[in-house]
C-alpha cells in the first residue's frame, strides 16, 4: 500500500507511480487520439458536414448520456470503496481481537510454556490469513518452534483456528483456566474464523460480470461517438478532449477494479503482512 501526504498537491500532480492509471492508458489513449483525429478530418475535409444540424445535435445526446455515465461510474466506484473498507475493518477487528486475546490469556495463564504456545500461534494464524487470501502456499513449519503440520490441500487458516479451540479446551480439562475464563476467551477465539468469512467473501464474490462488462461498452461506445458530436465545434480540439474525456472515464473503472479486491500485491492493496507483522509484534510483548 502507498504510503503519502494527502496534502502534498504538488507531488500528486507530477509524480507517476507504477500503477498510475495513464502508464495503463497511454496506448489506448493514443489510439483514441488517432480516431478522433481521423473522424475530425473526415467530417471538416471530406464529408463537409459543417452545415449539417442533424450531426450538431448530437452533441445534446451525448451530454445526457454522460451524466448516465457519470451515475453509473459513482455508484461503481463507491461500491468498489465499500468492499476495500470492509477488508481494512475486517483486519481491524483481527489485530484488536488478537490483542485482547493476548491480554486476556496473559491475566489467566500461569504456566510459561502454554504462553510460549499462544505467543506463537495467534500472529500465525494473521500471517497464514494473509498468504490464504493472497493464495501463497504456506509451509508447514511457519514459525521456528512450531509445527503446524499444515496439510496444502486443506483450509489453512481453519487448522490454525482449529488448534486455538483444542489448546483453549485442553486448558480447561486439565484446569488451567475455569469454565467463565473459556467463555470470556470464547469471543476472541470464534471471531477468528469469522473474520476468515468476511475476507472470503469479500475475495470470492467480485461484481457482477454483466455489471461490469456493461459499463465498459458504455465507456467504450461513448468516447467512440464523441468526436461525431463535437468537432464542429471544437475543430480539431476536439483530438485532446475526447483523449481527456476518455482517460478520465476509463481511470475510474481501473481504479474501481484495483481496489475492489484489496487482499493481494497491488499497491493500492491492503498491507495484510505489515498489519500481521504487528499483531506478531504485539502479542509477544503482551505474552
């Protein structure tokens, strides 16, 4: 994830980074410039349809279509937004249950090696997360000092749960903690998988397909016509503005697309290893 000043206009305004929507567009966008260069030439030089008011109007046309458009693009990038907000809550409430987790056990736990225990296997299961999410094979022995014995065609992060429940249990029968300290724990412990399923969803449900694939036709015939529209009254203008118009309209698809998946590389991706990084970093202070 890109880290920045949002106050640092300047920056913004002449800094291209490597996922910048115009290094993606360039080639299209040029493209564009040589159609609407073409259908300007062809309508001002060749056809002569200057005095033609059937072709000026449809200038009317396309600026009712656009604001279409433009509600289409809003709703569709809100909607992206959402999805990536929900996955930073999602590891939000893992990093503040993992703590409370470790804050809690700390308090109950009197024997050092059944802390070393959870010391380990609570930022494993964060990491084992992140890589399930980001579809990374994990190995099975994660940490030093603790074998999983993780098997690579099962549900990773459900086995790291899983042990969680029978160490917790395992405390309980042999009287370590009493009944009330297991149900105080109990929350912790079953929110792990269910942060597991918000994820999932999140990773495995994208947009609709029509959905989507409308909204780029929509795009892609839009900027298509809009040379027809306005070169009368643009001129030859009108190369620059359909490339702007178009580059616009398709950056907020891109964008929308990038982040509406926020659990993998990409740099407007969630940081899921940072954040796992620093549940390992606080639960070993707190145990």
């Amino acid at each position: 994830m890109i880290q920045y000043n949002p106050k640092d206009w300047i920056t913004f305004i002449f800094r291209f980074h490597e996922s910048d929507t115009f290094r993606q567009l360039m080639p299209m966008m040029l493209l564009i410039g040589c159609y609407a260069g073409g259908i300007a030439y062809l309508e001002i030089e060749y056809w002569k349809l200057a005095d033609s008011s059937h072709v000026k109007n449809l200038s009317l046309i396309h600026t009712t279509v656009g604001f279409v458009l433009s509600l289409l693009l809003a709703y569709r990038t809100n909607t992206a937004y959402d999805r990536w907000w929900e996955g930073r809550k999602a590891w939000g409430t893992l990093v503040n249950n993992s703590r409370n987790l470790a804050i809690k056990l700390s308090a109950f736990l009197t024997d050092e090696e059944d802390k070393q225990f959870f010391k380990k296997i609570i930022p494993t299961f964060a990491s084992v997360l992140s890589k399930h999410l980001m579809n990374e094979e994990v190995s099975k022995m994660l940490f030093e000092g603790l074998d999983l014995e993780i098997d690579h065609h099962e549900h990773h992060p459900n086995q790291i749960a899983q042990r969680l429940f029978q160490k917790a249990n395992e405390l309980y029968a042999t009287g370590k903690i009493s009944g009330d300290q297991l149900f105080i724990i109990n929350d912790e412990l079953k929110s792990f998988t269910e942060v597991c399923g918000m994820c999932e969803r999140i990773k495995n449900t994208p947009i609709p397909y029509s959905y989507s694939a409308f909204i780029k036709k929509f795009i892609f015939f839009y900027v298509m016509t809009l040379p027809f529209g306005f070169v009368f009254s643009l001129g030859y203008y009108v190369i620059p503005v359909v490339v702007f118009i178009f580059y616009v309209l398709a950056s907020l698809e891109l964008i929308a697309e990038e982040i509406e998946d926020p659990f993998g590389t990409d740099t407007n991706d969630l940081p899921t290893p940072k954040m796992a990084a620093n549940i390992k970093k606080h639960v070993e202070e707190l145990l």
